[in-house]
C-alpha cells in the first residue's frame, strides 16, 4: 500500500480539525483509496496543544528544517495563516520537494505567483481549495469543471462572520456593536475582527477566485472594499420590508469592459438563491456562458469543514499523477492587457430624510432623472422625526458615479439628506 | 500548441449544444489553456443536422469504425443516450485508444464496470460528469473534493422534467396531467416522458452518484422508485398549507445498517435549502462526517449547461496526466458485505377522508401509536365531502414498514380511510 507521510504546520482551529479527521479514517482511506496517509510531524509552538490532540511526542518538529529533511513528509499542510512565518515555511517545504496544501487565503492571494514559480520548479503540488469558502468545492469547480466556459460573474457570501452577524442583526433587529459582541463571545468572530468586518478576508479570496475565473491575475488591492461596520439596523428593516435581505457580498465580473471586482454590503432581492444562505454559511453564485448558472453553497469555515477540503487535496495530491498549476500568467499583477472597471453599474437602495411636505419627492426624482437614473420603486414611510420621514428609493440600474452626483445634488437641497446608499443585486 | 481532436456521437440537443461550444470557444481554449480543440468527426444518422450546425461535410462519419481509426481523434464524445448503440460505440472507441467523454447515465449505470474495464485495459480516460445533474460539478465534487469524508447522505432533485412539473403544479394548483401536457408542448418533456416522470431517470443519477459516495457499485436496481404520476394538486396544496414543498428526491443514505437508495416524491420543509429548487434547477445536497452539509445546485439538463459539463471533462482530460478510476470494485452489484436497508425511515404525511363525527382523531391517532408512530402535527379541516373532512397527519421518524401496518388498520376501521401517504424530510 502506497504511503503518505504529511506534516501539518499549525495545530489551531483548522490544524486540530485536519489532524482530527487523518487520525479518525486512516482505516477508511487505506480500505478506500489504498493510501495509508499518516501524520510524520506538525510544527506548533504550543507543544500542550499538540500533546493534548494526542500528537506523539517525537512527531512535534522543533522547527521548519526538521519536517523540510523529513523524508517520510510527502506533503505539507500549511494551516498557519498570515503571511510570515508561513511563505517562509511553504517555500522552504517546496524547496525540499514536498507538495504543499494550504488553507491560507492571505498568502495565496498575495504570493500566489511566488509560491507557484517555486512548485513548479521543484516539480511539487501547491493545492489551496481550503483558502476559499471552507468545505465548499469552488476552487476545483471553477478549475476543473467550469472551464468550457467564459465567466461572466461570481457573487460570493463567501466570510461566516459578517454573514453571521447581518443574520442575526437581520432576525434580531440588533446594532452592529451588540451582535459583533456576542459573535465574540461565541467565537464567531475574533477579538480584532478588522479582517473580516473591514472586508479583507472577503477580498483575499474574491481575488484567488477571481484570477481562476477571469484567467488574469486580479490583485487584491484591485478590489474595491467596504465592510460592514456601518450598516444600520434600519437600513436592513427597511430593506426586508421591500424583501431585500442584506448580505457581504463579493462581486466578480468579466464582460467587455474589463473585469469588475469589489466587496461590499448589498441588498439581495428574496427568491434569489444567496438571499437564504444564512449564519454562516457561505455560497458562490457563478454564472458562465454555457452553464448558466451554478451555485455552490455550505460551510465556508469551522475546523472540519475546513479539514475536509484539505484532506481532499492531500488525497488528490496522493493518488493523481502529476500537478496542474495556473494557466494564466501567475504573476503579480494583472496581465497588461486587463481593464479593471471602476465606475461599475448596479442598482441602489438609498434612503433618505426628507421634509414632510408635499412635493419633495418630485423634487428628488428629478435630480436622479437628471443623471439618467430611473427608479424601480419609491416608498415614503409616515414615521416623522424631527419634521423629517424616511423616504427609501430603489433604483434600476445606474452607474455609481451617477449615483455619487445625485447624492451630491440631493444634500444641497434643503428638503432631503441622503442617510444611507447600498448597493442592490 | 498541443492538438485535441474530438469527435460526437449524436447531434441532439447536448450533442448540438458540445459542438456550438467548442467551435466558439475554440479561441478561448487555446488563450486560455493552450490547447487546440478541434472536433475532427461527428456520426449522427441525420446528415441535414449536422450540415445545418454547420459540420463539414467531410467531418461526417457514416459509421463508427472511421471514427475510431481516425488518427486524429483523440477523445470520443458519446451524447446519443440509451444502452445501445452506445454501449458497443464506447466500447469500440476505448479499444481504439481514444477517451470517452459521456453523458449517458442509463449506460454508465448500467455497465459502468464493462466501460471502466476497457478503458483501464487500453489506458484511456473515462469521463461522465455530464452523466448527472447536467452542469452542476457533482461526480467530481464527490471524486476529487469530498473523498475526505464518510458520506452520510445525498439528497438530489436531479431530474429537471418532474421539478419543472411540480413546481407547476404548486404554483398553479394544476393536476398532473395537464401540466404534463403543457411540459410537453414546451420541450420540457419527451413525447414518452415515462424515464422522467416514473423516476428511471433519477434512480439512474442515483445510482452512479451514490456508488461514488458511498464506494461500492449501487445498482439502480436495489433503488426503490416511485414517480409522480399518482401526486394529487390536493396533496401538493394541503402541503403548502403546512409549510412543506413537494419535490421528486432521489435519496441515499449510507450508515451503521447499510445502504438505502431510494427515489420517490416527498414533502420538503420550507426554509431547507433544496425547498427553494425550482423549475428545472437541480441540485444536490450532501452531508459528510467533515464537510457537514455541502449543496450544489444549477441546470440539471440543457443543450449548454450539459454542454459545459461535457468540454469541461474534455479540457481536464486534455491537461491531466493519466487518468482516474473508480477506488471502489467496479462491479455489476454491490460489494458481498453491502447491505441494503429496505425498511427505511422516514417522516409522513398522510391524508385521511375521516368520518365527519367526534373521537375519529382519537381512534385513529390511537393506531399510530400502536406502531410506535407518534404525530409532529395533526390538522383537521372543514371541508365535509360526502360526509367525510379531510385529516392531515405529519409524523415524526418512524419507519416504512410500521406506517404500512398502520395504514392497514385504519382502512379497516369504519371512521377513515387513507387517501394518500407521502414521506418528508
């Protein structure tokens, strides 16, 4: 029977469960691909944690070195996180010919063509199905099935936390501040939860996902980004009235102008199959020329659905003759040729404080007329604050620099203030 | 530039829809991939077909035997469905040397161990994602991305003709009959849909689907298979009422007392993600002992979704090394240890014409408890037909065997009768 000997650098939330699930079906993997996979090292400071998983003693390296001369390493499962010391450690397994599998979305998205370079030219696998959306089969999908097609878009929920926490300020009516805390307590979000909140995680994998499908590099620091920090309670109870439920969504799309790319709230009609993926599940809705639509849905976190997306790839790793590597030009940058498109159109949800007199409506819809706006649907709400009613238009869809103008235009008039623009699918 | 030359056998609906992709993408393709589809040959009995899609003359086989000494074919596209002649066209290909790229899932079904044997023997790829659920990337999620896992359960609406043909009948509290009609004359059914509506079709995509996940060949005959033909718009509607949707579910399971297929109508509570699958989408919801719950969902059937499914097997055996079998005895029936749970579990919903007078609920619920079966909602409405008012029971889990005896009892009492018993999830 074919041995496979692995290291698992990091024995955190995703290592512990990766390491959970080789020990639990050694006897299920060796009964059903006639591998033996066995864990010949991990690399964790923490040396209780290991000793506590029940890590033998001599298997716990004391540095990266010790798994890199191995040879009983086959392949290095890299579940560390961050950028340093983890791109050191992946070239360096690399370097000593092991494949590498990771779950890291910010080293991948940002050093994809650095590690890449290196694999290919040691003749390794670099596999990362487990950097974007968890247990949730994106990655080989849009490599390996979808590939027939062109691309048009893909619309991810594709962070738990900030799907979790609009859930619940959704169910609950509660402001960001009180759902984020209790997200917290229940260790859905972390103590600095900046990454997640403020977008980054969303837009590191939006970008590894993006390069796959568009067949260009998109760079992170292409990707326009806007948390979730502001959204009001308010606005997510005016739009569920007008049956939009609020989402993070992650936006790709590639057509003639040049490709698209941005992170941001945005309402999602209901009925539309990302308006129920709900907590913390994650989905990806992809749209190509041929297969129309595709939406592939699930865990996008959590210690096994992670772990199961990197034992699928030590497997694939182990029992498939050699590797595939991008077929674009993996390098930092787009390829030259490639437009990024900015002033990108969508539909708007605004609402608006407007005076509780008659003809102010007239009066705002004539300014979004002006920039060609037109509305899909207007509604004035009776509730009078301060002299003011809330006054929520939908648009059909505009350009956003339109919008910018007429948001302008509308703020120095003295009957309506714009309190809040997201953006609509 | 590597050349891929490929030929189709049948020039139907997929068979049309593979040709329009590759010829439009050919471009794409060798951008993108670096390889030059072109498709070398086609056989189809209707020569006009193939000119009008604007197949060169030349191109066009008159039997298979050109086909497979053609020196410039290297995969062999089958897309004329049905065992024969299919089944000896594979065959001859494989023996030629050329790979088969499928979308035959009453041939793969059937004698995906004849197929597999041939193709290992001459080297040659076989490839059938196309088989199931159209465009949606289900035999290679289950292959390549969840081989992690026991599989516990795959739950599929996977036949586009009978969700089109409830949804209908949901939406417009039509009878069967007339919808069946109306798919028909719109191509959303065949002239003879008894492969779709009596659940052939599914029970087919069951059975490869199922072999994979749960590694052992299942054969379509162990499936236990009910169509729609009998479901009421009655039913459907006292369902809806109760927050339940009915889909035609192809159902495995794999656990501690074996196997258990099954493909028959059933109610689905809405809020579960597969509720919301409409029309003709299909989609595949999947639990694993890692992943937890994975849905896939898209087009299960049409000229370019199935298309998309068939060039994306194209590109991956053009770009891949070697090729994969199954990692289970590819055999006609199950492995020798198999068993197969015929007396499965479920949840039910019955429908009862009940006597219009006091203390029938009682003797009937009386019954039920006999056999273990206790209630999870039990509605008597007031619509008095012939003296009779219709009583709706949904049980808790309880077994098929258990209701059948209970179902007995009450048809031999004198205060109710049971129109019509249809499980739930």
């Amino acid at each position: 029977m074919k041995k496979v000997g692995v290291a698992i650098l990091g024995l955190g939330v995703v290592g512990g469960g990766t390491y959970k699930i080789l020990k639990e079906h050694r006897d299920f993997y060796r009964a059903n691909h006639g591998i033996d996979i066995t864990v010949e090292g991990v690399l964790e400071i923490n040396r209780e944690r290991a000793l506590a998983l029940g890590v033998e003693e001599e298997k716990i390296a004391s540095n990266i070195a010790e798994i890199c001369s191995n040879p009983e390493v086959d392949i290095v499962i890299e579940v560390m996180g961050g950028v340093e010391p983890a791109k050191t450690f992946v070239l360096s397994a690399l370097n000593a010919g092991k494949s590498v599998v990771t779950s890291n979305k910010e080293l991948y998205c940002k050093y994809s063509h650095v590690l890449e370079k290196v694999a290919k030219k040691n003749n390794c696998g670099l596999f990362y199905e487990a950097s974007c959306v968890g247990g949730v089969p994106v990655i080989r999908a849009l490599l390996d099935n979808l590939q027939g097609n062109k691309i048009t878009s893909l619309i991810g929920i594709i962070n738990g936390t900030t799907n979790y926490i609009l859930t619940k300020m959704s169910s609950a009516g509660a402001a960001y501040k009180d759902v984020l805390k209790e997200a917290q307590k229940l260790g859905y979000a972390e103590a600095d939860p900046t990454a997640d909140v403020e977008g980054y995680d969303a837009s590191y994998k939006l970008s590894i996902l993006s390069s796959i499908a568009f067949h260009t590099k998109v760079p992170y620091t292409e990707i326009y980004r806007e948390g979730i920090t502001e959204v009001s309670a308010e606005d997510i109870s005016y739009g569920n009235r007008l049956g939009y439920t609020l989402k993070l969504l992650a936006i790709g799309k590639c057509g003639g102008n040049g490709i698209e790319v941005r992170v941001h709230p945005a309402f999602v009609k209901k009925g539309h199959p990302l308006a129920g993926v709900n907590d913390s599940y994650n989905a990806v809705y992809i749209s190509g020329d041929s297969v129309e639509d595709v939406m592939l849905y699930g865990r996008g976190a959590g210690a096994l659905p992670t772990g199961s997306a990197i034992v699928g790839d030590v497997i694939y790793c182990a029992t498939h003759n050699g590797f595939n590597y991008s077929t674009f030009e993996n390098s930092e940058t787009a390829a030259p040729s490639t437009k990024f498109v900015k002033n990108f159109e969508s539909s708007y949800y605004l609402r608006l404080a407007a005076a509780d007199k008659a003809g102010v409506l007239s009066k705002v819809t004539a300014i979004f007329s002006k920039y060609g706006i037109s509305m899909a649907e207007v509604k004035q709400y009776t509730e009078v604050n301060n002299g003011e009613v809330p006054l929520i238009l939908i648009t059909h869809t505009t350009y956003e620099n339109n919008i910018k103008k007429a948001v302008t235009d509308v703020n120095s008039t003295n009957v309506a203030k714009v309190v809040s623009v997201i953006r609509a699918i």
